[in-house]
C-alpha cells in the first residue's frame, strides 16, 4: 500500500517531462493607422433649367469690337534735323505794288510783298526755288541745321515786273535783313503755312 503513492508521483513526473514547453506568445505589434486620403471634390452636375423659369445666372454682355486707335500725325521734325530757306524783300517805292509768288519744289507757299521776309523749312537734300517763272528756278543742296539766304527783288518787264531769287551768304543776308528791317510776312499772304517758320 506504500508504493502506491510513490508509483503515481514517478508517473505525474514523467508525464511532465514527456509534455513540450508551451511557447511563450509575444504581445502584437499595434498596427499604424490609416492615411486619410481626401477625396475629390465631385463634379459639378449642370441642371438643365426648368420650363418657364427664368434662368438665375445673368446673361453676359455682348462683346463690342474695341475703336481701332487713329494713326498718329506725323511729328513735325525738329529745327536740328531741317534747313531754312530764308527769303527776303527791300522796302522800295518802284514795285511796291507788285507781291512775287515765292517757290520751293514747284509749290508755291507764299507772296512776298515789298519789306518782308519769309522762312520756308525743307528737309536736307537738292531743293529748287523761284519766283513766278518756273524757267528761272534755281537748284541747292540743303543741309540740316543750316540758313540759306535769298534776296528777292523786282525785274521789270515789258507789260509788268516779275520777281527774282538771288542767293547770298549769310553774312550778306543777315546784314540786309537787319538793315532794311524786314518784317515777317503776313498771314494771308501765306499759302502753306505748314511749310512756313514762324518767329
């Protein structure tokens, strides 16, 4: 009756041994959360608009075609880049009636009368100038920037006098100018006033 105990104890310890080891579980990893991908906004869905009701969105204005701007007028060129033709009368008692037409390339831009003067603007290059007759017109290299001086005076004819264009130097013409006191022509005397330089 003694062995009996220590027979179940020597059995309880083999069945022991004879068991394998539970494993150990570790604990689980938490998991990372989800990304919130946002989601795209969805499409605008026209809604046909009812029968007989007015529209909510306001009609837009008819485009008008923009003015098409005008050209510019061309800009008058400076002092620097024309030269002067300088024409000039003495005050005389004999043909003091008589106002020669003065010319500049076959356009006639003014009458002359008796003790004035008269200032015609050209761009450089050859330019022709006379009075009255075209036979008698005179050809002249101008320069810009430069004062050509002509003195104008009365050739007598057989029924009537006819004017006469003479070039001087500007010493020449300054000096008369000024002694004779010639004025500036007056104004409806001048038939191209865009032509004419006016003090």
């Amino acid at each position: 009756m003694r062995r009996q105990p220590a027979l179940l104890s020597t059995l309880f310890a083999l069945t022991l041994v004879a068991q394998p080891p539970v494993p150990v579980q570790e604990p689980p990893k938490p998991e990372a959360p989800p990304v919130a991908v946002p989601a795209a906004p969805p499409e605008a869905v026209p809604v046909p608009a009812t029968p007989g009701t007015p529209d909510t969105k306001p009609a837009e204005p008819a485009k008008t075609a923009e003015p098409v701007p005008a050209a510019a007028p061309e800009p008058v060129p400076p002092a620097a880049a024309t030269g002067i033709l300088f024409f000039y009368r003495e005050s005389r008692f004999v043909g003091m009636a008589l106002r020669p037409s003065v010319f500049v390339d076959d356009v006639e831009v003014a009458y002359i009368s008796s003790g004035s003067y008269l200032k015609v603007a050209v761009k450089p290059g050859d330019h022709s100038v006379y009075t009255d007759e075209k036979k008698d017109a005179l050809t002249f290299p101008i320069e810009a920037g430069k004062t050509y001086y002509f003195r104008v005076s009365i050739r007598m004819g057989l029924l009537k006098g006819h004017g006469k264009v003479e070039p001087v130097d500007e010493e020449t013409g300054l000096k008369e100018v000024t002694e004779w006191k010639s004025k500036l022509t007056y104004t409806e005397k001048i038939l191209r006033p865009e032509m004419v330089v006016k003090d």
